[in-house]
C-alpha cells in the first residue's frame, strides 16, 4: 500500500517512511496536486484538511483527526501491514529505497568521525544519497512505534 500524505502531515510521513512504507511527501503542494500525484502513482490520500476530502477525485483519502503522532499512527493502525514484503527501508528525507553499504571505506567522510568509528549497519540512499547508520535516534524511534502499535516491527 502506497500513501501520499499532505502538507500538516510530515511527520506521520517520516514515521511511516522509517517502518518502511512508501509515503510520497512535499510539503508546498497544493490539495489539487496530491490528488493528482494521488491518482497516477495510486496512493491512498492522508490528509487532516477537511477542504481536501471534499475535492472532486479525492475518493479514497483518509482523514486523519489527530495533531499528535503516536494517535496518528494508531489511527491508521489497521491500514498498516508490517508483515508486507514490499515494504524496504527507506529514506526519512526522500522516500527512496536505501541500499546496504558492503564497504564501508564509502561511508567515511559523509558521516562525522565518531560515527564511522563507533555505529556499523550502514545504509544509503539511492536517491538521494543520504547516509544512515543504526544509532540511537532511530532505536528509539522504532521503539517508539512498536509500543505505539503494539505489533512487533522486524530491526
Ligand atoms: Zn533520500
């Protein structure tokens, strides 16, 4: 299942992005574009704009009520698989598929030194280029939406 989340939703975005689903996000378009981008990559519409639901072509969006991100993801709890195979790591910033890096001389210079040193698992981008690596933040994070969900989340 693939999502396209609106403007007020960047942050349920990242949070999906980072369980792996794929979640087109851009935070200066307007209601007419996502629907658009909507229809032609088959997204299913996040919004929390009621103006949005009511546009012509907006059939399938689902309005999300809450301001809070651990009641967003709980909100659309039974929309989410995690036992999808289609779901991959992704890129918090871009929503591309990250890619494992076997050497990890390519990481050293595009991560701070205490980094290359001390975190392995890296990861990168294949859009754009970003580098991520298993540190704590995005332990914490994962944590976070398991207990959220209750629903065990593969590491
Ligand atoms: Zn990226």
């Amino acid at each position: 299942m693939k999502f396209i989340a609106d403007a007020m939703l960047g942050r349920l975005a990242k949070w999906l992005r980072l369980s792996g689903f794929d979640v087109a996000y851009y935070p200066d378009i307007s209601d007419r574009q996502v629907i658009k981008i909507a229809r032609e990559e088959e997204r299913t519409i996040l919004t929390r704009d009621t103006r949005l639901l009511k546009c012509k072509g907006a059939g399938n969006a689902v309005f999300i009520q809450s301001d809070h991100i651990s009641e967003q993801l709980c909100e659309m709890k039974n929309m989410l698989d995690f036992n999808d195979p289609e779901l991959a790591e992704r890129c918090v910033a871009c929503n591309g598929r990250l890619q494992k890096v076997e050497d990890r001389d390519e990481v050293k210079g595009l991560v701070p030194d205490h980094v290359y040193y001390n975190y392995g698992g890296f990861t990168r981008c294949g859009s754009c280029g970003k580098v991520y690596w298993k540190g704590s933040h995005y332990k914490n994070i994962r944590e976070r939406i398991r207990e959220t969900l209750g629903k065990g989340i593969e590491d």
